[in-house]
C-alpha cells in the first residue's frame, strides 16, 4: 500500500518541444534562400514553385479548420446574441482601425513624398496594366460570391467568406438542435483534433518552402531594382511598426492590460513563418489554436480571426494608401486631398476579400485604380519589383492587427480568462506545438471556454 500510495503522484515524462529545431531550420532555411537569390537569381526564381507549394498545403488546412472552430463555438453556447453580439463588435472595429490606417498612410505618403521625379516607361506602363485582374469584382458581385454553389463547395474552392457563411449557418443550426446535436459536436470536435495534427505535421515542411520563397523573392527583385525605391520601402515599413506598436500597443494597454511586445512574443513563431513565406494566411490557423490557448473563447476566436482576415487588412490599407500617392507623383499627376479621400474610400471597399494572400495587395491595388482612377494604372509597373519585399510588411502588420483586434473584442465582451492569459504570457502554461490544441480531457478548449459571460457550455457536458 505505501509503495503505491508512494508511486502514484509520479507524473509520465514529459516529451521534450522538438519544434524549436524546426523554427532554427527556418531561419538557416531564409538566409540560405537570400544568397542563393543574390548569388544566382535566375536559379532562384525557379524555386518559387516549392514556396508556392507549401503555402499551398497550409491554405488546404483553413477550411475545415475554420468550419470546426466556429461550429464547436457557436453550437456549444446557449444564446446566440452572444454570437451576434460578437460579430457587430468586430466588423464596427474593424471599419474603425481601416479608416486609421488608411488615415496614417495617408499623412505619411504626403509628407514623404517619394515618387516625384521617377521615369515612367511604355514597358513600366504595361507592366502595370497586366496587373489588372480582368475579372475584377465589384461589390455586388462580391457579396454574391460570399454565398457558396453548394455546401461541399465553400471547402473546396478555398473560400474564406463562403466557408464563414456555412460555419456560421451549421453552428446556430446545432444550437438550436440542443441535446439532439450533442454527438455532431463531439463529432467535429474529433474532427478538429485530426485537422490539427495534420497541420502540425505539415509545418515540418516550413524550412523548404522558406527557401523556396526567399530565394525566389530575392533572385526575382535584386539589388539594383530596389535602391530607386528604398525611401518607399523605408517608409512603408517604418509606418507599420509605428501603426503595430504605437496604435495597436496603446489600444491593448488600455483596453486589455497587456504589453503588446509579451503577446507577440508568444506569438515570435507565426511572424518567423510569415515572414519567410509574405502570407498572413500560412499562420492563420495556428493563430485561431494559440487564441484558444490564451484564454479567449472559441466563439469570439473562431468569428473575429477568420472575419479579420478579410476585413480587417490594416497593413493592406496603409500600403494601398502610400503606394497610390506613390504612383501619381511618379505619373506627374499628383492627387489634392479632395482627390487623394475618394480613391482610399473606395479602395477600402475593393480590399476586403483580399485574405492576406502573398501578391493579392497587389492585384487589389491595380483593380481599385483601374475602376475608380484608370489613368494610375500605368504606374503600378513602378512597384512590382519591390512588391513582395513590402508584402512582408503588409502581411506582419495584418496579422498583428487581427491578434490585437481578438484580445480587445475578447475583453469587451468579457470572453477572456485574464488569469489564463497571464500564466500563458509568462511561460506557466506553454502551448502545445505537437498538437496544436490543449487535449487534457474535460479542460480542453471546448471547455475552458467558461469565462464571465461566455455562456454555459452545452459541449462540456456531452
């Protein structure tokens, strides 16, 4: 009895966190891709296709990964102006932080200044034309393509909106199922656990799709295309980090308590791998497993994370701003302010949609000009040599902004555990890298979600 009593506290060894060799590899991974790319850039270009293919893999994961977190969400709440509630939160603050971005990039464009003086070639001009997507939507159409052919289609086409729309319909319609749902909950929930160990054993791949991408980025743009827009990209990026940490920063001081640099720490890992691959999408579904771990619930993670990544683009919206002034100077035609406010209005409706994806800020760019102000065009060609080098930028500051806009949503609707957030930013409670998800049973995700005002969760009585 005493060598039982004596041997049963003995908890199993704990397996040792092998992934931060993968995110070193990364890193060797990226500096080897820029010397290969400066070394020999016709080589490198051939690479794109194995950072295209990785980034690929990552993309097939965001549908059932997002369909999973949503419905677990909405269907195991009692009340559905919870959700509500949520979701008019997040698209208010969303509209809010794109007119402030759009407002900085705008000052600062003015004030820099950078493209007066600059030749515009007829190469340079159809350069910037073939950027014009022939099939450019325009807003009816958009809100049309948010609805899928059918529900298998919304998975399969890879739509972010669409996949929303079926999550968001399946969710209330198992909370309205009550008991009778229970066992679809479980269900998806078994479901969710295989998504994200298929995606954990994915990013072991991250190391060969950064060198793929960087190497291609590299060889493709060069040094000497780079130097005549150096006061662009310098501005550019100077205004994300002054937008990240002084805008961002001071709304989750205020509003939440916390020091932005510990929660992007935690989160060093997602804007390694954005920053090796220019896709805010790559790190999309860990950031919706790492907002569950912290402490936010699953209705307001598995709503404001994959809505921001469609609206809430706010370093697409300050690059849209600078890069538009940019373009009209260099064309000789610089815009007044009564000019300059209509064009980033309307840009701001074309942006949404543009999910983050490495190339689409620039695709979005040329179809808002070419629809509102044709004759910018021309100038687009100006900046596609150093356009992947400012998606970084683009891609950091947009993912940084939809963590923010979780934590703050999450603490105005009370549907965050401070206690939780505290032990997880200070190292206490570690996120789990094998599986991407707390698997501990009954105090799992699904369950620890039992904040003040969360609801009472049907799921952790199934």
């Amino acid at each position: 009895m005493t060598s039982t009593a004596d041997t049963a506290p003995a908890a199993p060894e704990v397996k040792r966190d092998r992934t931060h060799y993968l995110y070193i590899a990364v890193i060797i991974a990226v500096a080897l891709g820029i010397a290969v790319g400066l070394i020999a850039p016709d080589f490198a270009v051939e690479l794109k296709p194995i950072g295209t293919g990785f980034v690929n893999l990552i993309k097939m994961m965001i549908s059932p990964i997002i369909f999973c977190t949503i419905v677990l969400g909405i269907g195991s709440v009692r009340k559905a102006a919870k959700v509500g509630a949520v979701g008019g939160i997040a698209m208010v603050y969303f509209l809010i932080m794109s007119l402030v971005a759009l407002g900085i990039g705008l000052v600062v464009g003015n004030i820099l200044d950078p493209g007066t003086g600059l030749a515009v070639t007829d190469a340079v001009k159809e350069t910037g034309q073939a950027q014009v997507d022939a099939e450019a939507k325009d807003t009816t159409e958009f809100l049309l393509g948010i609805i899928p052919t059918t529900m298998v289609s919304a998975f399969t086409q890879g739509e972010v909106l669409q996949t929303l729309l079926i999550a968001l319909l399946c969710g209330f319609a198992l909370q309205a199922m009550g008991k009778a749902g229970q066992p679809v909950l479980r269900g998806i929930e078994h479901i969710q656990r295989l998504v994200f160990r298929v995606l954990a054993m994915i990013m072991w791949a991250a190391p060969v799709g950064a060198f793929g991408a960087m190497a291609a980025v590299t060889g493709s743009a060069g040094v000497d295309a780079l130097k005549s827009l150096a006061v662009l990209m310098l501005g550019f990026y100077i205004t994300c980090v002054l937008f990240i940490f002084v805008v961002l920063g001071t709304l989750v001081r205020i509003v939440a308590g916390l020091n932005v640099w510990s929660l992007f720490k935690y989160l060093g890992r997602e804007f390694l791998l954005i920053l090796s691959t220019s896709s805010s999408e790559s790190a999309l579904p860990r950031l919706i497993a790492k907002m569950e771990h912290l402490g936010v619930s699953k209705p307001v993670v598995g709503i404001t994370v994959p809505t921001g990544y469609s609206f809430n683009l706010d370093g697409t919206m300050i690059y849209m701003t600078m890069a538009s002034l940019f373009i009209a100077d260099a064309l000789g035609t610089p815009m007044s302010i009564s000019e300059q406010i209509p064009l980033l209005l309307f840009l701001l409706v074309a942006s949404k949609g543009a999910a983050g994806v490495s190339g689409a800020g620039l695709a979005t760019l040329a179809g808002g000009l070419q629809s509102h102000k044709p004759a910018l065009v021309d100038g687009i060609g100006l900046i596609v040599g150093i356009d992947r080098l400012m998606s970084e930028a683009r891609a950091l500051t947009n993912f940084a902004g939809n963590a923010v806009a979780t934590v703050l949503i999450g603490t105005w609707t009370k549907e965050i555990d401070k206690e939780r957030v505290n032990q997880v930013l200070s190292g206490a409670a570690p996120f789990d890298e094998a599986t991407l998800l707390d698997d501990h049973g009954d105090d799992g995700p699904a369950d620890r979600a039992e904040v003040p005002g969360a609801g009472e969760k049907e799921l952790a009585k199934a």
